[in-house]
C-alpha cells in the first residue's frame, strides 16, 4: 500500500530556502538514538542520510542502463528492510528506516530524469538533511560497466539528472555522489538510445555483482563517512577486472 505525506507548499520549492531548511516543519522523527549512551549518560544522536537513485518512472525503463540508480535503492531497500510505500515531493520514498543506528530515507523521483531535483530538493529540506549527507546514485559512462566509484562531491558530468538536482541544492556541488559504471555507447549509437537499452547478458551480470558490493558501501559511508574504507573500495573497483 502506498502512502502521501503532504509537504507545505513554502517548503516544496527549493533547497535553499532558508526558513524551510533551520526550521522543521516536521516533527524531527528522523532522529534517533543511539542504544547505548556515552559515559555521561547522554545519548548520541545521528544526523539522517537522504539516499536518492536516479532513474526515469514506468514499467517502460525498468532495467535499462539509465536507471540503474532506482536498481541500487530496491537492492538497499530489500537488504536493510526499508520499505519503499510512501509518495512524497513527487518522489517514491521510504522512511522510518535505518542503516546500523543511522536514519536514511531512500528516494527514487517519480518525475523523470531530467526533472530528478524537483524531488531533492524538497525532501532534504523537509527531513532537514545536510549537504554532505545527500548520496545521489546514478549511472556513469566514463566508467566500465559494472565499475563502482564513490566520491564526496563533484560537478554534474554532463549527466542531466545530476544536473537537474544541482540546481535545485542552489547550484551548490558538495554532496557525495555513487557512481555506477555503464560504459560508452560502442561505435556510433546514439546515446539516448544506449543509456535507455537493456543491458545484455554478460552486462547484466556484471551490474547485479556491483550492486550486492553497492550496497555494502553505502553502508560504509552511511556509518563511517569518506574514510580509508572507501579510499580503498575505490581502487578494488578501478582494478577488479584486471586480470593479474
């Protein structure tokens, strides 16, 4: 079953909107508490992650190269049991859920592609998200297919998803960004018709052996951020087709 969950209009403009993003409009039931507390008797509490996978809505795209970003959530959904049932910020979300002791939403925008930061924007807002703490998952064709790369900010890549959510964090870049590897178009093949084709067998394969070690990333940065961990997840990704 599906569920709404209405955003006032004030808030559903933009992420930069100051009042919108200090004050809740919300209760802050995102926030949790650590099971154990710190010597002194307070009890830690963590900062939500609002993880968002880029894809085009529709029975239509569901496989494609262009939308294995909404692959990547269904597969965090399933694994770390978020159910995806609510309709917000013309976004299918899922909330109430955890990584560890750590609160996430996880976002697959139902507007398409090119549209993906309508969704962005206002849900961070309204879960009072910070910037570092929004993943973006998408496709990337600089990488090999299969090819996994996680940074912690960057530019958009001429990729127009990314984009489109740029501009609605005000044009600000510094948010990490999950990169899934799809490859170039081989020949002359118009991208548009590459990046919403399936991939083949070989292809499929190697994406869904990314996507199981996708989501045991996301859990590494969700609970220790940019560290060493990711440093070196970064360069067993560059490598792992290298044959020695």
């Amino acid at each position: 079953m599906l569920h709404a969950v209405y955003a006032p209009k004030s808030c559903s403009i933009s992420y930069s909107r100051i009042p919108c993003y200090q004050k809740p409009l919300a209760p802050t039931r995102l926030r949790v508490s650590a099971s154990l507390p710190e010597p002194n008797g307070v009890k830690v509490e963590f900062t939500p992650w609002l993880i968002v996978g880029l894809g085009n809505p529709g029975n239509k795209y569901h496989g494609t190269r262009h939308n294995v970003g909404f692959e990547m959530i269904d597969r965090v959904s399933q694994e770390e049991g978020i159910v995806l049932n609510t309709i917000q910020s013309k976004a299918l979300i899922g909330i109430g859920g955890s990584i560890g002791e750590v609160p996430v939403v996880l976002a697959k925008p139902q507007a398409y592609m090119n549209f993906s930061g309508e969704a962005v924007g206002p849900l961070a807002a309204y879960y009072q998200v910070p910037m570092r703490h929004i993943l973006l998952v998408y496709d990337e064709m600089s990488l090999p297919n299969g090819i996994l790369r996680l940074q912690p900010k960057g530019g958009h890549g001429h990729h127009n998803g990314v984009k489109s959510v740029m501009e609605h964090l005000n044009g600000r870049r510094e948010f990490p960004r999950f990169c899934i590897g799809i490859g170039n178009p081989p020949g002359t093949m118009d991208m548009k018709a590459y990046l919403l084709q399936k991939f083949s067998d070989t292809e499929r394969k190697q994406v869904d052996a990314a996507l199981d070690q996708g989501v045991a990333a996301v859990r590494t940065v969700v609970l220790e951020g940019f560290g060493s961990r990711i440093s070196r997840f970064n360069i067993g990704q560059k490598y792992k087709y290298h044959k020695v």
